[in-house]
C-alpha cells in the first residue's frame, strides 16, 4: 500500500528526528575522546637555552613578567619561518630600542614536524638569546590549536599574541589590534580579545585568495555565526591579541586542537561575556598553506555541529580544569 501525503511527511520527520538524536549522541559520547586537562610529555615542560641547557618552562598562572609574548605555531615551517620570524624580531628589537621598558618574548611551537622546523627556531634563540626566543617542541603533532595551547599556557607576557609561521599577517599590524585591545572599555577582570580581521573592516585591509577559497570562506562564516559566534565576521585569521587574564580564562578550558579551534576559543569568551574587538589588518596569502580547501573546511564543519552539541548537551562545561601537569 502507497503511503499518503502525510504519512511520508510524518516519516520524514520521524527520520530527521533519529538522525538528530544520532548526532547529538556521537557529539556527547565522543566527546570523551578531546579533554581540556593538559597532559604534557616530560619533554615539553622545558626550552633550551642558547646554550644547550634545558630549563622548565613557567606557566600562564603564574604573574608575568614580560609585557608581550609571542605564540607561533609552526608545523614543517623550515622554509617559512625565517621569513616571518625575521620580521617579528626587527620589529620588537626596534620597538625595544625605542622603548627600553618594553620586554617581550616569542615562543616557537614546533608541532611535532618532521622537518628541521626546531633547528631553524634554535637559530634565533642563539641569535637573541633564551630570555627572548624559546623554542617549545611537541613530541607528536596536537594542531595548530594544541600548538597555540600549549604555547599560550607557557607564556610569560601580560599581552599574549598568536601569529602565524607564514607571515601572512604584517608584524606590524601587532599595533592596529593593540589599539583595538585599548579601545575596549570597560575590562571585567581585565579581560579582552582583539582579533585581527581580514573582513574588510577598513579601506586598506587587503585580502587577497583564490575564488573557491572565498566561497568556501563566506560559507564557513555563514555556519560559524548560525552555530557558535556572532558579531565577528572573521574568526579565522591567525593574528589575536589577548590580555593575560582572558587567555588564562580561554585557552585553559579549550578542547578543539585542528583548525575550528578559533571558533571555540571565540564562542567560550562569549560564554563568559569576554569583550572582543574586531580590527582590519594586512593579510595576503603565502603559498603552502597547510589547510587543503574542500576537506579542511569540511573538517571544520563538522566541528562546529559538535562544538554547539557537545556544550549544549553538557559534554563540555565551562569550568576550570585540573592544573597542566
């Protein structure tokens, strides 16, 4: 017998409905798989000096002492890390110069990479010396969001900033997102993000990307702002400036280590009523990104179901976990 009109309307819906169960499960119980406690090998807990010597590196709960950190995560960035980290450091050197209370420091993350990413960093730490150039090397590869964590959560600055290995971001912009960091009043806690964009924000923020890449971006913006975070129209671009506070706050209850880990960390400041800036910077593409276009967007797509799920359902809470051990 021929099923009606509403009889097929009625299974359809049936079948949505165990579809969405199946879902909201998998986001729960998988859940258990990512945790928010941080487990470091041994060997992560400590950078080496430009003299050879291994020293432990300090935590974020602990006051800082610098005014500004660093965090570049780097994954087989041999070729491109000189490039950038050329330019980080002739502006912070410069900008030191100028101003002599102006301390800083950059943490290089080397994501488990299977190239001479560590080497090339170690060079700078010869360079300029420990106390401004650490290198913190990952035994296997967590991400670029693991990488950020753990860089982030070894920190000494009062502003912490993640950059990008490639340099698409000019260093300089550093000033633009500061302002926009200042511009943010009042602090509750003294927290605050500000997030460099590359939404065209201003005249002269340039972005340049292939057409595909601009569709498949517009499209994971689209889902970003439906599922987890609104009122920023980039959550994507490597360059955030953070105080001390907001990062301690953030990076210590963030699960997602691959490439939607923006978008949590963003969604977990809302949560906690952090205020964000958004300010326009200079952004062009470098060639060898290591986000393949269809399947890393799908990726990240995926995440962002399981993001909201995994927090609606109560997989994830908002509280603060077990100290790193």
């Amino acid at each position: 017998m021929d099923l009606g009109f509403f009889e097929f309307i009625q299974l359809l819906a049936a079948l949505a409905v165990f579809v969405l169960i199946l879902v909201v499960l998998i986001a729960h119980f998988s859940a258990s798989m990512i945790m928010a406690d941080v487990k470091r090998h041994k060997n992560e807990k400590y950078f080496f000096t430009e003299d050879g010597e291994m020293e432990a590196f300090p935590s974020i709960e602990d006051p800082h002492s610098r005014e500004l950190s660093v965090v570049v995560p780097s994954y087989n960035e041999e070729l491109r890390l000189p490039v950038m980290m050329d330019e980080a450091m002739e502006y912070l050197e410069s900008r030191q110069k100028q101003q002599p209370s102006f301390t800083y420091e950059v943490i290089v993350v080397d994501d488990g990479s299977k190239d001479k990413t560590t080497e090339v960093a170690l060079d700078y730490t010869r360079r300029y010396g420990a106390s401004k150039v650490r290198v913190l090397t990952l035994v296997k590869n967590h991400g670029k969001g693991g990488a950020v964590r753990m860089g982030v959560l070894s920190s000494r600055g009062k502003f912490i900033l993640m950059a990008d290995a490639d340099g698409a971001t000019k260093f300089a912009d550093i000033e633009k997102v500061e302002a926009g960091l200042r511009d943010i009043s009042p602090k509750p806690e003294n927290m605050a993000i500000s997030c460099g964009s590359r939404a065209h924000l201003e005249k002269e923020s340039v972005a340049q990307r292939s057409l595909f890449r601009t569709f498949l971006m517009y499209g994971f913006h689209f889902l970003v702002w439906f599922f987890c975070v609104r009122g920023i129209k980039d959550t994507q671009c490597g360059f955030k400036l953070f105080t001390r506070e907001a990062a301690q706050k953030t990076f210590s209850v963030l699960h997602v280590e691959r490439w939607a880990f923006d978008v949590e960390l963003l969604y977990i400041a809302q949560c906690f009523k952090i205020p964000i800036a958004e300010v326009a910077v200079n952004w062009t593409e470098i060639e060898g990104s290591k986000l393949v276009p269809f399947w890393s967007w799908l990726q990240m797509g995926r995440d962002l179901v399981f993001i909201r799920l995994r927090y609606l359902t109560g997989a994830w809470k908002l509280k603060s976990p077990r100290k790193a051990e």
